[in-house]
C-alpha cells in the first residue's frame, strides 16, 4: 500500500495545476429601457453556470449601460440575469463553444416596465439552486437529488462547497463547521452529527451557511470579528407538524448485538424527541459517539475510547418551545449513559534520565462501569426589543465503579532488574455538580449603549470508597533482592466546592466606529477537601488514618477583576485592544501536616485583535493574548491522597506566576463559483517562567514530584497549517491537500539536571471526494508525517519516527435498490530505538444491504467489522523524556445481520 502512495500524491498535485478549461473568453454588453430606449444605470447582472444555476458573478451596469465579464472558460454554458426595479426580470443563455473568437457581444439588452408585461411579452425565469447574499450562502434544498429516506448529512455531500468525512465531521467553503441549528436553534446539543444523522433530507426546505457572530456582538451591535462557521437547517413549512424517526437493530456472532431508535414530534414552535441505544460494539449515543470507529478515541463523557469490551447504553429526551410572537422559549435536555468496560493493556515504557534509561514492562486487567445522568434547561424572556432575560441551569450525577489488578517490572538500561511491583485495587465514585446561572442583557436608549450582568453558582462534590494494595521487591545492582515494601490502604474521599461568578459588561459607542467596552468580575470559590487514607497491613480492622497518604484542606479564592477595551470597526475592518487586571487571593490550611498558605496574585491579561475582510469570502485575523498563569492550588499544595509507594507529590508554596504570550494569524479564502478554498493559521505561543514538575527518580525506582518555576527559561509551541481545496470539473472531484509542521521546545529539571526537549511533526495531508446520487459516493482521507524528538539528557537516543495513515470510504448503489457500503483506516508507524517494531494496522469494515418498499422505508443488510481481524489496540506516547507504547485488548471481527427502519406522519396544514 505504501508503494501506492507517492503516486496518489503526484496524481493530486497534476490535477491541482491542470487547467482544462481556457479561462480567457468574455461577455459584454449594454442593457437599455425598451421605451425609452435609454441605459439602465446601476442595473444588476448576475452570470449564473447553466446547468446548475450556481452563480459564478454579478455586476452593475455603469452610466453608459455596459457590463462586462472577463475571464470565463471558452467551453461553458451561462445564463445572464437582468433586474431592475419595477422592470421585469430577463433571462438570456449564451454557450461559449459558439462564440466567435471566445467573446460573446449583447448589444441593447431590452428590459420591459412591468407595466407593460402583461400585453406586451411573457420573460421566463429560472430558480437558482444556490443563492449569496452577503456572506450567507443558501442552498435550495429541493435542487439537489438525494436518495428516499435520505438523512441531512447525505443531502449536505450534494451541496457544492460542503465535504463530509466518513465520521460526520463537516467542512464548509475549507473551514470545519462548529454548529448546525435547525431553525437558528440548538437540538439536543451543539453536535453536528447528533442533527445531520438524525433529521431527514425531504424535511430541510433551505440550508444556510454562515459566519456566525458571538454572542457578545450579537447583542451589542459591537462587531468583534469573532465568528464560527454555521449551517442553519430551515425545515419546511408542511415537514414541522408531525412525527418521524428510525428504529435499527442488529445480532451477531461473538455476541454482539446493537439497537438505537429516535422519535421527533414537530408541532409548529414545539419540538419533542427522543431516543434510546444499546449494544456492544462500541457505539454511544446517536451524535458524535457515532464517529467512534472501533478503535478509535474519542473524548468527552459517555464516549467509548477503544480500550477494553464495552456494553453500552444510552438515551435522552428533548423539549423546545417558543410562544408570546416568540418572546418566550423554553429548552431543555435530559441524558443518560450505562457503561460497563472490561479488559487488559500491556505498557511498554522508557524514561531517559541524567544517570541513565529506566525501562518499564507492565501489564494490567480492568473493569470499569459507570452511570451518568445530566439534565439542563434554558428558559429565555424577551421583555421588549432591547431587554432579554434568561434562565439556564444543569445537574449532573455521575456513579462509577472500578477495579484493576496489575504487574509492573522496571529495568536498568543494561536490563538489571531494579524493583517488580504487584498492584491491585477498587473503589467506588460519586460525583454531583449543579449550576444556576442567570443573565440580564439591556440595549440602553443610545445606540451601542448597553449593560449587561450575568451571574452564574456552581455546587459541586464528590465521594470515593476504595481499596489499594500495592508490594514491591527492590533489587541491588546484581539483581539480588535487597528488600521489600507492602502498602495497603483504604481510601475515602468526601470533598465540597462552591464557585460563585459575576461578570458585569458595559459597552458605549464613542463614535459611530469607536466603541468602549469596561467590565468588572467578582470571583470567589470556596473547598472543602477530606481525603483519607487508612494502613490496613495484614490486619483488616485497623482504622489508623495515615497521614502520609491523606489530605484535609479548606481552601478560598477570591478575585476581583477589572477591564477596559476599545473596538474600532468599519465595513471591512475591526480592530480591538484592551487589557483585564486581575487581583487573586488564595488562603489554604492543610490540617494534617499543619500548612498554611496565604498568597496573592495580580494577573494581567492584554490583548490586540485585528480582523480584515477582503470580501465576504476572503478573511484575515491576527490575534495577540497574553496571560498571567497563577499557580493552582493543587500545585501550591498538592494532594497527599495522590501518594503512593512508588510516588511522592510534595509542596512548593512559593510558586510565582507565569506568562504567556499568544500570537495567531489566520486566512481564509473562497472561490465559490469554481469551488476553490485555501487558507492558512500559524501561531507561537512562548511561557516564560514556566510552571513545570520536577521529578527526583533514586536508584530504586521511586519517583518524587514537585511543581517549580523555571525561572529564566521559556517553553515555545508553534504551528503552522495550510490547505488548498479545489473541484476538478473533469473528474467531478473535489480534492484537498494540506501541509503542516507542528512543535516547540521545554525544559524541565530532572534529577536536578534541566531537560531541554525539542519535539517537531510534519505532516502532509490529501483528501478527495466524488459522490452521484443513485451510484455511487467516495471519500478518502489520508496523511504522512515525520516525528522529531531530542533531548539533552540523551541525546543518542533516537525517537524519530514517520508515519502514514489511510481512511477511504466508499458507497455504491446498484441493481434492484442493493447498497455496498465499505471503509477502512490503515496505521503504519516507523519503529525506534524505543519501539522495535514497525507498526502496521488494517481496520477495514464493509456491508451489503438491500432497500424494501416504495420510499425505502426498510433497509435490511449484513455487515463484517474488522474483516481482516488486525485491530489490535494500540497506542504510542512521546512527551518530553518519557516514551511509551500502549497494547491493550477491543472490539475485533464480527459478522452481523440488521435492519432499519424510517417511518413519518406529516400532518397537512389548516390554511
């Protein structure tokens, strides 16, 4: 397969710089009344490509009535657009393949009052299937064919200029898209796949694609250049009362099994759904756990990460409502998710030290389950135009149990043994946290004038009751054992927070570009922690808190905040600078060992941020923050609870700040009508004075964690990564390609020596995508890439390694409404001086299914995940002088048959 891949990349690269179409024809012309036989000034033109009506262009006419059109491919067809007010519209189609000398001349283009039409000429019209206005692109849903049954996201692959991935991540004119809303509101939550997966394509009347504002700008007035790509759902009129959803299940061999079902009721501003999902292959959820292939991982609560067998279930209720001409809504939530995940790992590590490499084999058995429940609700009241109240709170309580039992074995670099740790251990967790928040937003009389007050609590705690019991074997340097140690403890944990937060904003318009925002933030937060630790030994009943291992501590923060900023906005530019000062007061008693810490920062936070907007569809922004970093307070004091035998965490009250300066810088650009989209970001950020852990490792393996600052030295991060995308009409491809290098430098102190970290990747991307409705739908993601990793401390040791990963996907649809569905996700990663082996793995997953009935209602098919049977569970770890190579058990091969079912109820609409 490798062999295969410089030849894509070349393929890639020739088809970015062919040109099959001759840009160098044109169209002129001059547009007149028909009465009077005079130039129509300021007439619109828009130039449309024929067979789709996407608009490539539009002009005024100038005072002598011409217009003009340079640079058009010399083999299309076109369709000119006139309007002018109370004229009536005129279409006129032109093809190039029949234009003399690749110019084409309209001489007197007539337009007819519309006085006149209706005896004197009937002008036909044509309905664009994509319309710009502005920054907002909009696609007329019913122009664009899908197949029955279809979902959002099918119908969002048709749209020109929007790419989805095999897992649901959306890419709109070359930026990733943050949010959909379906009708400018939240469903559910803010995740793509959860609305795309799960609301039908023939429900979508519009699809809106836009820049949307912040919410600051949104209701101060004050453009901010804060923006974030949306895709806005306007569901028709006729598709909003009634219910629809889908029910799916499946059985298969090794015992898996997967079932998921949602039902939506639409009635006009009231909206209700639910859904429910169990099984065990891997899936949670129905929005972005839906991405999770086998083996994948993926972040956030209730989400499969790849490790271990799970069993899974899920479910949650949706409810939204506007009423008073939409002055009041109500929005709210409820999930839930079972999980129960067992398995075993295998870690291979290697920690380079001033005295040498500590090498670390170790093996572990896991269970894991847990249940997470979370509600929330938003209640929102409009008093008038200017004034906006709103309620939003959640809760959640999450309960987990675990257990685990495991073996570690650490070596010399000469492989001499150094100590052999048997662990095993369990407990149990409870954790609540519920937030009230409240906001009041007020546009006073003058306009930008406005105040705004937000106050948001949080109480929160949690509890834990376990077990721990770890025996170690220390050997000498002739591998005889020289002693041993047993530690058995049992753990309990009982802590309480409470964070209060006001935040108050004033804005003021100083001229009709220049705008004044101050604002002032009280913060305060108050714990309690209790974590204890009891030494067992070989006697159960003991009860003998050990000190050494637990932790009390009531702690308060307190910090006052205030800030000033100055936005200067015209029609293409915005520019804003300001700095927040922030007094911080932290006050913490640790009981058991007697600390006492009383410390205060003062914070500084400035920041410059410019935007530029070239046009609707080309951006600039160049951004600068920087930020005073107090230390935390589990740093100044951390937790003796985290101790163990082989592990000392140990306090640095004196900690200072440190701070960061962030720069950024960021392009993106649109040809809309030819499809093409590039664009760029880089960004350096530098932390002087770092905060870093040192760590002290002794000749037997243990190991002594301390916060410090390194003063006089200062971590570096850059990135840069740029992409070009472009639609190759000759293939009917869109292809993207992208380069990006991603690194830094840091330091930190080992063993009293300072480690200097060099850490670089380079990676070369290439995407594709091809798709025709009713046959066929392609989609290939793939990179390359070169890690670098040197350090000081060993600067033999070779860490470097490439890497390259494939991802394609391919559906295809054929005779007697069959449907061919496979994908695949290739890894192969360069062995090193750490890791002896190149790594290799094949995930490829493929089903056949056959579509029933009229409107494919029900889809019945047999799928194969990991037909190759290669996922091996696998991970590689590189960070600053510490190497490891993560193995551990997952789903792999199993065959299963399924089916699914689309059922709607569309009530009609009283007129």
């Amino acid at each position: 397969m490798m062999k295969n891949v410089p030849g894509l990349i070349l393929l890639l690269i020739i088809l970015f710089h062919y040109k099959g179409n001759a840009q160098n024809a044109s169209i002129r012309g001059t547009v007149t009344d028909s009465s009077l036989n005079a130039p129509l000034t300021n007439a619109v033109v828009v130039l449309l490509q024929a067979r789709d009506s996407f608009i490539i262009a539009s002009t005024r006419v100038n005072k002598e009535g011409g217009f003009s059109f340079p640079q058009l491919a010399d083999t299309a067809s076109y369709v000119l657009y006139f309007s002018y007010p109370k004229y009536a519209s005129y279409s006129y189609r032109v093809n190039m393949k029949e234009a003399a000398d690749k110019a084409v001349t309209l001489n007197n283009i007539y337009l007819i009052p519309k006085s006149r039409l209706l005896r004197e000429v009937i002008v036909k019209s044509q309905v664009a299937a994509i319309k710009i206005n502005g920054d907002t692109t909009e696609y007329n849903a019913g122009s664009f064919k899908v197949q029955p049954n279809a979902s959002v996201e099918e119908l969002l692959r048709q749209l020109p200029g929007l790419q989805v991935d095999q897992f649901g991540n959306i890419t709109a004119q070359g930026q990733k898209v943050r949010k959909v809303l379906v009708d400018g509101e939240e469903f559910f939550s803010d995740d793509p796949t959860l609305v795309t997966r799960n609301l039908r394509a023939d429900m979508i009347d519009k699809v809106q694609v836009y820049d949307k504002k912040s919410d600051a700008a949104a209701f101060t007035g004050i453009e901010d250049g804060v923006k974030d790509k949306t895709i806005n759902l306007k569901i028709k009129e006729d598709k909003n009362h009634g219910v629809f959803g889908k029910v799916e299940a499946g059985a298969g061999t090794d015992e898996r099994y997967s079932a998921q079902g949602m039902m939506n009721f639409f009635k006009g501003r009231r909206r209700i759904s639910a859904y429910a999902t169990t099984g065990n292959i891997g899936r949670s959820g129905l929005g972005a756990a839906d991405k999770g292939k086998v083996g994948s991982d993926e972040d956030g609560d209730g989400n499969y990460s790849g490790k271990g067998l799970p069993k899974i279930s899920s479910g949650g209720i949706h409810y939204d409502k506007k009423w008073n001409n939409d002055k009041t809504s109500f929005n709210g939530n409820y999930k839930f998710n079972l999980q129960n995940v067992v398995g075993s790992e295998i870690t291979t590590s290697q920690n380079n030290l001033p005295s040498g490499i500590i090498l670390s084999n170790s093996n572990n058995n896991f269970e894991n389950s847990s249940t997470d429940n979370k509600l929330n609700a938003k209640y929102i009241y409009k008093y008038d135009s200017t004034a906006t109240f709103t309620v939003y709170t959640d809760g959640t309580r999450y309960h987990s149990k675990s257990s685990d039992k495991g073996f570690t074995q650490n070596q010399r670099g000469d492989s001499s043994l150094i100590y052999n740790n048997e662990k095993s251990g369990n407990s149990t967790y409870d954790y609540g946290s519920y937030n009230v928040n409240l906001s009041w937003e007020k546009q006073l009389k003058k306009k930008g004038r406005t105040l705004a007050v937000y106050l948001n609590n949080n109480f929160s705690n949690d509890a834990t009751d376990g077990e721990n019991i770890s025996k170690s074997t220390f050997y000498d340097e002739l591998n005889h054992p020289d002693s041993s140690a047993l530690l058995h403890l049992r753990k309990k944990m009982n802590d309480d927070w409470h964070i209060l937060n006001l935040n108050t904003i004033y804005t003021e318009a100083l001229s009709k570009k220049l705008s004044m925002i101050v604002n002032y933030d009280l913060y305060y937060e108050s714990s309690h922690d209790d974590k204890r630790s009891y030494s067992q030994g070989d006697n159960q009943d003991i009860k003998t808190i050990d000190t050494a291992f637990s932790s009390k501590m009531n702690s308060t923060t307190w910090g006052n905040q205030g800030g000033i900023s100055f936005n200067y906005a015209t029609k293409k530019m915005v520019l804003k600078a300001g700095n927040k000062v922030k007094l911080v007061q932290m006050n913490s008693e640790s009981i058991y060992n007697g600390l006492k810490m009383d410390r205060q920062f003062v914070n500084l936070n400035p920041n410059v941020n410019f935007n530029y907007k070239f046009s609707n569809f080309e951006a600039l922004s160049v951004n600068y923050n920087g930020n005073s970093n107090n230390p935390g307070r589990w740093q100044l004091l951390p937790f003796s609870f985290n101790n163990s035998q082989l592990s000392t965490f140990l306090p640095n009250t004196e900690l200072n700040n440190s701070f960061t300066n962030d720069f950024n810088v960021k392009y993106n650009a649109a040809k809309v009508a030819s499809q093409v989209y590039y664009g760029g970001e880089a960004g350096y950020t530098i932390v002087t004075d770092p905060i870093t852990q040192s760590i002290q490792v002794d000749a037997a393996g243990a190991y002594t964690y301390q916060y410090v600052n390194m003063a006089g030295y200062a971590n570096h991060n850059y990135n840069v990564n740029t992409y070009y995308s472009k639609k190759i009409s000759q293939l009917d491809l869109q292809a993207s390609v992208g380069l990006g290098v991603n690194g830094g430098k840091s330091f930190s102190p080992i063993n009293g020596t300072v480690n200097k970290l060099n850490y670089n990747t380079y990676t070369f991307s290439v995407e594709a995508f091809k798709s025709k409705v009713q046959q066929y739908s392609f989609y290939m993601v793939g990179s390359a890439g070169y890690t670098v990793n040197a350090s000081s401390l060993q600067p033999t040791s070779k860490n470097n390694y490439f890497f390259y990963t494939l991802n394609p996907s391919l559906d295809i649809y054929f005779w007697k409404k069959f449907q061919v569905h496979t994908d695949a996700n290739y890894l192969w990663q360069q062995k090193t001086q750490t890791f002896n082996d190149n790594f290799r793995r094949t995930i490829w997953n493929a089903w056949i299914g056959r579509n029933f009935f009229s409107k494919d209602q029900l889809l019945v098919k047999i799928s194969c995940n990991d037909i190759l049977n290669e996922n091996n569970g696998y991970a590689r770890t590189a960070t600053n002088t510490f190497f490891s190579e993560n193995r551990f058990s997952t789903i792999r091969r199993y065959f299963m048959i399924g089916a699914s079912w689309n059922f709607t109820k569309f009530n009609s609409i009283k007129q």
